[in-house]
C-alpha cells in the first residue's frame, strides 16, 4: 500500500494509492461525471467511494464482529490455486 505525502483539497490527512480496472461504459460514464462538475475522475471516484462507506459501515462493522468474513471462503479459493 503506497501512501501519498501532501494533501488534496477535500481532504486533510495522506492518501493511499489505489489502482483499479473500470468497464469501457463505466470509464466513459465516470469522465463525463468529472467533466461536468469540473473535477478529476479521482474525486469522483474518492466522492462515490467515501459515499458508498458511509452507507455500507454498520455492515461492515457486524461482518468485524463475526469470527470468519463472508468472503473468507472465496478469498482462501483463489489463494489455493
């Protein structure tokens, strides 16, 4: 995990760097996004992410309280190959 040094103007503490791999139409989407509320497809993507956490936390934080992740299974299946 390659941690960023400085800050971005929506956020005051580092960043971590993230690659990922989008759809063509999910990529073409995401760009018209950014162009029309003239920003970065890396807010965007950060906005939709910080967004997507907020609604998501309380489960999140039920799986931390359970002893084996729901994707523990899946995780260990594509380790083993």
């Amino acid at each position: 995990m390659k941690k960023l040094k400085g800050q971005c103007a929506d956020h005051d503490s580092e960043m971590v760097r993230l690659t990922v791999s989008l759809r063509p139409n999910s990529y073409s989407t995401l760009i018209a996004i950014a162009k029309r509320k003239r920003v970065s497809a890396a807010w965007v993507i950060r906005e939709a992410a910080d967004e997507y956490l907020t609604q998501n936390a309380p489960l999140l934080q039920k799986e931390k309280i359970n002893e084996e992740p729901r994707y523990k299974a899946e995780t260990a299946r594509h380790t083993e190959t």
